[in-house]
C-alpha cells in the first residue's frame, strides 16, 4: 500500500514536470511569470530564463555579476525584484514556453510555462442606440478559464448588472454613452491567478444640452454648442463612414428661410470653414477642430442672430443633428438712451416675440424713481408719462424662469435738461429781428410815397394850340 502511494505521489510530481504552468497575455500587454523560490537567502540563488528550446539564457541573474542579458538576444523581458520574469508589451513570437532554472550550489530545480492568448477582438465603433458584441477570444488550454465582463470605469450603469455574464460573448442589444462607452475589462480566473484583455468602444452620439440659449444684446458674443458625447478620434468616426458636417440657421422671423452657417472640412485638418458664397448676416467663425468639440464659438450678438441652429454630422448610413434656438433679450426706449427731462418714454424689455407665460421679466434700477413703484410680477413694457433728472442710471431688465436667472440686459439711461431757455430766447431775438426789419420797410415806404408827393406838386404844366402859329413849334406856357 505504501508503494502505491509513493508511485502515485511520484506520477504526480512527474506530471507536475512536464505540464508548464499556463498563463494567459493579451498582446501588447503585460504579463509576468512568476518565479518559485528553492531558498530562503536569495542573494545565493542562480537564475535563468529560457525561452522555448533555446540553451542561452535570454535573461539571468548571477550574485556575482548581478542580472546580465545575452548579447546577440533581442529582448523586451526584464527580472523584477523577486527574479520573476516580466513581459512588456508581449508580442506574438511570446506565446510559447518559457523555462526557469535555478542553482544552489548542487541542486538544480526547473520550471515552465506557456503563454496562451486571450484577446476581444476590435469593436468596430456604433451609433448610440445600433447593436454591440464584444467577444473574448483565447487560445485552448488544459485549464478552462472563469470570463468576467467589466465595464468602464465612467459607467453611470450599476456595474452589478455584468457580474452574471460569464460567458465569452457578451451582447449588447441597446448601445448607450453613459453605460457602453469607453473601456471593456474580460478578466479570466484560473489556477488561482488573473489575467485581463481590454479594449476601447466607441459609442458615436451627439451631447445632449439644452434647448434655448438665452443672450442678450448687452453680451459681445455668444457661444452655441454641439458636441461628441465621447473624446471619439476623427480617425475613428471617418474609419466609421464620416462624410461631412454642417452647421445651419433659420431665423425666427423668417422660419422657411435656412442659411448654411458653415461646412466640416477634412483635408488637410478637420475644421470648420465658411460656405463659398456665404453672405449671412450671422457671422460664424471658421476654426480647426482638435477634440470633440462642435461649437460654433464667439458668435456676435445682436437682434439677427434669433433663431433655430442646427448642427449636423453626416455619416454613410446615418446622420446626427442637434437643435438649439437662441433667444436675445433687448431694452428698447421710444426716446433712445438720452432723454430730456419731463418727457414720456416708454420702455420694453423683449426677445422680439411675446415670450412664454412661465418666463418672468424683472425690472431694477438703483436710481429710477419709477422702478420702485412697480409690484412683481413686472411688466415687459413700461410707459413713464414723466421722466426726471434723478432717473438717469443703469436700468436693468432681468428674465428669470422657475427661479433661475437666464439672462439680462442692461441700457444706460441719460436724462438730461431740456435746452428750452435758448430756443425761447433765439424765438424772441427773431420775432424782433423781424419787427424791427418790418417797420424800417414801413418807414422807408412811407418817406418814399411823400418824395413822390412832392414832386408832383412843383411840376410846371403845358399845353398844346388848337391853332398854332405858322413857325411855331413845341409847347408854350398858358
């Protein structure tokens, strides 16, 4: 009995030999092979690691020279402080068996290993929303490996949902941003140790944000924003099938009109440039594009730019598309910015439409008199039958919406002295001008009918004979 107990343990220590320890690697990654110690002291330890058939050691350590390499053996392994063998990146031409020999002083023990491999293959990249698979692939080995699917490390998903798949294949019926993108963990338990295969998926949607910017024509500029959920490289989304871009804009006031606002460049650089032939009134930027970032950035404001903009990505089977509309809040005054003292003005505060019962308009002014009357809610418009000299100030219209402010616009208002005193004084100074230049006509009209009176009274008078005398010419006194 006792010799078949020492047979069978002796069958096992020899099978022990000759089956190398498996260990799984994913290309391009890191793996390590772990070295079993035979000494408590290993400063007395010779240690060298074979690969394959091969008899020169591709790494050693020796307590007299330390860890040398062989000269005409290209290597990418490297000992760590335990004398394991670590593998970085592993390659193709690794996926063999790897020997570990080890010498104290007359006693040799050996050990191997075989690297197997284990992959997921690439994931094309998916439109938020399509299919996904992701597949862990490894090579047959007499150990049969637990799979164990972890998800990104960003996922707003409960990661609880994963642990119950444990077979290689993993479908996703629904791909989502929040949940899918990023990277994909295939973690295999076997023999009591671990090995993992990542890679990257790449969920194509564009940002959610929301649906009306509020500005105002106090603002400069105004940036409209569109964006890749995810940081997706353009190599990814043109290997995908991207064919352009575009950004568009519809005015409010004139909703069946559609301008083309600017077209995705690709070569040389991905950018955003202008339309050939583009004459719009909104005035968008052309830029390059270096991330994910769509957005139209430093939009001038003013009232022209009210409107719906659309941002486009164009793909072969599909094409993406945000909406945003864009709202500029304005102060117009019936009087403009300076008005004179005691006159109506009337003052509006708009976005150029009436605007929604749950938008709320709030006035305020540190100097108007006027402003401190009004009793909330405020109205959008304002008629002030007298404004006074003390009203001049910053008046500032505020346009709120359950609570939150979303924008406000400020006008400088000038009351100044009405110039009356002058104009009534230039009033008088002509009346007078003109009845002094009206009597003096009078008066030399007067002097010049009596000139002509006078004259007619000293005139002497002539006559002309019935009968004249033969010889006798002219005219003679009577």
């Amino acid at each position: 009995m006792l010799c078949w107990i020492l047979i069978s343990l002796f069958v096992g220590f020899l099978n022990a030999q000759e089956n190398p320890m498996v260990i799984y690697a994913q290309i391009g990654g890191t793996v390590t092979l772990p070295r079993v110690k035979v000494e408590e002291n290993e400063n007395n330890v010779y240690v060298n690691w074979y690969r394959g058939s091969e008899n020169t050691p591709t790494i050693m350590k020796n307590p007299q020279s330390g860890i040398q390499r062989a000269k005409d053996v290209k290597t990418h392994a490297n000992l760590l402080p335990d004398f394991s063998l670590q593998i970085s990146p592993v390659q193709h031409s690794d996926y063999e068996i790897w020997r570990c020999e080890q010498h104290v002083l007359r006693t040799t023990s050996e050990k191997t290993y075989k690297l197997y491999n284990v992959t997921i293959p690439k994931v094309p990249a998916v439109i938020a929303g399509d299919p996904l698979s992701l597949e862990c692939k490894m090579d047959s080995s007499p150990v049969k490996p637990k799979v164990t699917w972890i998800p990104p490390e960003n996922s707003d998903c409960d990661p609880r949902q994963y642990n119950t798949k444990t077979l290689p294949s993993f479908p996703i019926s629904y791909a989502s941003v929040k949940c899918h993108s990023g990277v994909w963990t295939c973690k295999l338990e076997y023999d009591g140790r671990e090995t993992e295969a990542k890679t990257t998926v790449f969920i194509i949607e564009l940002s959610p944000f929301p649906d009306t910017i509020f500005t105002s024509s106090s603002s400069s500029t105004v940036d409209i924003p569109c964006s890749l959920s995810s940081n997706i490289p353009w190599s990814v989304l043109k290997e995908f099938g991207l064919r352009g871009g575009n950004w568009s804009f519809t005015p409010l006031s004139y909703p069946n009109s559609t301008q083309s606002l600017l077209e995705l460049s690709m070569d040389p650089v991905v950018s955003w440039s202008i339309p050939q032939g583009a004459d719009n009134k909104v005035k968008a930027e052309k830029r390059e594009l270096k991330d994910q970032d769509l957005s139209i950035r430093n939009l001038p404001v003013s009232e022209n730019v009210r409107g719906v903009y659309t941002c486009d990505l164009i793909f072969n089977t599909k094409k993406l598309s945000r909406k945003v509309t864009v709202e500029v809040l304005k102060i117009s005054s019936s009087g403009g910015s300076r008005v004179y003292d005691g006159q109506s003005v009337n003052l509006t505060c708009t976005l150029g439409h009436q605007h929604s019962s749950d938008l709320e308009v709030k006035w305020s002014c540190s100097s108007c008199s006027f402003i401190s009357s009004l009793k909330p809610p405020h109205p959008s418009s304002l008629s002030i039958p007298e404004v006074k000299l003390k009203d001049s100030g910053k008046l500032t219209c505020e346009l709120w919406k359950n609570g939150k402010k979303l924008t406000s616009a400020v006008l400088s208002l000038r009351i100044v002295k009405a110039p009356v005193d002058i104009w009534l004084c230039v009033a008088i100074s002509g009346g007078v001008v003109g009845f002094i230049l009206l009597l003096v006509i009078v008066i030399i009209c007067i002097r010049r009918h009596r000139q002509m009176m006078m004259y007619r009274r000293r005139k002497t008078k002539f006559c002309c004979c019935n009968n004249p005398q033969q010889n006798q010419k002219g005219f003679y006194k009577t």
